[in-house]
C-alpha cells in the first residue's frame, strides 16, 4: 500500500495566476489554489517526490516532509524542474547526495540549468544541491522499496516525458499523446492521475474531454486530474465529471494498492 500526496495540481503559472481577476484566481474556494504540479509518494519506509516544481519549498513545508529518498522527474518544462535549488536542506540533514531519476533529456536540462550543481562552473564555496544522477529510460527502477515503471509519454509533438506506474498506481501528467506500446502498462490500474488543463484544446496537454476519452478505454477504479488552468473552477466543473473521475487538488491524499 502507498500513499500518494498531491503537492501542486496546478498549470505552469500556478493558480491564481499573477496579473489575472477571473472568478477562479479570485476564488475564496482553497480548492481554486494550485501550486505547480507534483506528488509525493509514500510506503513504510521510502518518500520520493516527482518533480521539483517551482513551489517545491513550500510544498515540502507544508507537508512537513523531513527526508526525501529520491526525485524522480517526469520531464525537464520549467515548472517540473524549477524548485531544485531547494533540495539542499535534505543534503545538509542526510549528509549525503540525493538520488535523482530523469531521462537523458531531463537530466541535460537540469545540467544546463543549474550547472554549479553537477561541478560545470567553478565553485564559489557556496553551498550547492549535491545529487546522484540516474538516467533512465523505459526500464523500471527502485527508489527505496518503491518501483517505478516508466511510461512514455507525448507533450507535444516531440517532446518525450515520462508518465510513471508503482503497483497498481499511475501518475501521467504533461501529456497529450499516449502512445500505443504504452496503453498495456495503463491496464488493471487503482488509481490514475492524469492531465486535464481545460475544456479548451491545447497543442501539448489533454483537455478533459481528451482525458475522459483514456478514462473510457483504461477504466482505472478512481482517476483524478491534474495540471489545472484558471479556466477551470472547481465548484463548477467537478460536479459534472462523471463518477470515478475528479478534479484534483492540493492536499489531496490517496491510498492505492
Ligand atoms: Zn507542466
Ligand atoms: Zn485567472
Ligand atoms: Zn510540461
């Protein structure tokens, strides 16, 4: 069993979005405030986070979360990368890098990035984030007693991200094309998290008809969405998914097998 904290479920700009007063960024609805996209899973003995959103600080904060094992990264778009610096604190309390898990690609950008992390600028003496790089591919790997199985994703017309599967859990979120060779990996599943930005098509995300479309063929028991826009408020759009399908929210905690 794990346990699965959704830290941010919200779009690139998080919600309330800066210089915006629609109904939803003015919303009171705590339900309307979504930092950017992440979750944190949990078993007994192992806690890694996917993504270092730029709200990763608050989000460990918040969650009062005093180690980390691993960061496991979806892709490598500013909003999934952007907290990195703040990984630090683990590195001080641990003693130790911490393991991280991405894709060629996500791994070059992070090195790009932040170059005085990976030793590619002189040192200054100044404190920096200490990592274990992991590449990683469509192979499963472990973090701790956690196994991830990648699952390859489409964001766009080229971008590769990774989409991630533990037991009978997935998490696929900055997708708007599954591939074929992928649907296998999707079957059987207790819980699915999965884009849906807006009603609205947009040229790298499912909408949520889109994402109503994969409900429709995987049938997960419980799907939430994530990665949400301002022009979904969720007193308003919630109550007309259909059953087993949910607007996700920051805070949200799910048990799955
Ligand atoms: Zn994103
Ligand atoms: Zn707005
Ligand atoms: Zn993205």
């Amino acid at each position: 069993m794990i346990s699965v904290v959704v830290l941010g479920s919200g779009t690139s700009t998080g919600v309330p979005s800066v210089a915006c007063d629609c109904a939803t960024c003015t919303s009171a609805d705590l339900r309307d405030k979504r930092l950017r996209t992440s979750i944190l899973i949990r078993s007994q003995s192992t806690c890694v986070v996917v993504d270092t959103s730029m709200d990763f600080r608050r989000q460990m904060l918040d969650n009062h979360v005093m180690d980390l094992d691993g960061v496991v990264f979806t892709h490598h778009h500013f909003d999934h990368i952007g907290g990195f610096d703040d990984i630090r604190p683990y590195n001080f309390r641990s003693g130790r890098p911490l393991p991280i898990f991405g894709l060629q690609e996500t791994i070059d950008v992070l090195q790009s990035t932040f170059p005085y992390a990976f030793g590619l600028v002189a040192s200054t003496g100044a404190a920096v984030p200490s990592v274990d790089v992991n590449v990683v591919d469509s192979a499963p790997f472990s973090v701790g007693n956690l196994t991830f199985t990648p699952i390859p994703l489409r964001h766009g017309k080229s971008l590769r991200v990774n989409g991630y599967r533990i037991g009978n859990f997935a998490y696929c979120t900055d997708v708007n094309f599954i591939p074929e060779s992928s649907w296998p990996l999707l079957e059987g599943l207790d819980v699915l998290i999965l884009d849906g930005l807006r009603r609205e098509p947009h040229p790298t995300h499912f909408t949520i008809d889109e994402s109503l479309d994969v409900v429709r063929r995987l049938q997960p028991r419980q799907t939430w969405l994530t990665h949400i826009a301002h022009q979904i408020r969720h007193a308003d759009v919630d109550p007309t998914l259909p059953s087993g399908v949910a607007l996700a929210y920051d805070g949200l905690v799910i048990q799955s097998s």
